[in-house]
C-alpha cells in the first residue's frame, strides 16, 4: 500500500445499524480523508439504529450513505479490497466470513449499544465507540 492511497477499511458487525455504522463514519470524518470507511453486517437489521442517525446529523455525515446493508456484495474480490476488515461484535467475529479480498482482518470488540434502553445513555455509548474508534485508527496510521 503506499503512502499516497487511502486506507480502505470495513467494519463488520452482525446487524450493521450502530457499531459499524459508528466505524464508517469515523473512518470518514476523524481521519482527515487518510482512510474510506464501509460498514455492513453479517445479518443486516434493515435500518439505522436512530441515536446513530442523531450522532450522524450532528457531525455532518450525509444521512443518504447511511445504510444496514448485507456483508455479501464486499466479498468479490472484483468489486472490492480492503486494507482492513475490522469486527466491531463479537457475533459478527464468530460468524465472519474468510476475505481472500483483504490485507488484515482486526476485532475491536463493543457491547451491543441496543441494549441500552435509555435513548440519550445509547447515544453516549455510541459516540463513546465512535472516538475509540477514531483513537484506534490512528494508531493503525501511526503503524502504516
């Protein structure tokens, strides 16, 4: 990889509506355009958990790239390949697929923000996952 390229990551969690949501987007805003970020779920929920969406109008994130999608369509090494491909649940690590499509596969595991009953606690969470994230990734640039 050289220095000049961005560094392509996916996070991957089970149902991609928080936790992965939240990597994408810290990939996308903290990292000053050194990494692109993905997000998508081994079991997709269909929607956006709605304290991501809160954090994500908060920050600026578009809203239209926000989406539960399914891992599948990442697979094909044709379409894609990823530098990193980071599980944010334990779930999703335990039912991830093998990529023959990326350089490193990393866990940074998260307790399930859904959880959380209280509205304002899991958006606290979720942004607590989102700079931790953020720390971490910079401290995989710092490697690169």
């Amino acid at each position: 990889m050289s220095s000049s390229s961005k560094i392509k990551v996916l996070f991957i969690c089970t149902g991609n509506s928080a936790r992965s949501i939240m990597g994408e987007m810290a990939a996308n805003i903290l990292m000053g355009g050194k990494f692109v970020g993905y997000s998508a779920g081994s079991k997709p929920t269909g929607s956006v958990n709605s304290a991501a969406l809160d954090i994500a109008r908060e920050i600026g994130y578009p809203l239209s790239k926000l989406q539960s999608k399914s891992i599948t369509p990442f697979m094909s090494c044709e379409n894609h390949s990823f530098d990193y491909a980071i599980t944010v649940c334990d779930n999703a690590k335990d039912s991830c697929p093998i990529f023959t499509n990326c350089s490193k596969i990393l866990h940074w595991g998260y307790s399930d923000p859904a959880d959380i009953d209280d509205f304002d606690d899991r958006k606290q969470e979720l942004l607590r996952i989102y700079n931790d994230i953020g720390r971490k990734l910079n401290n995989l640039l710092k490697k690169n």
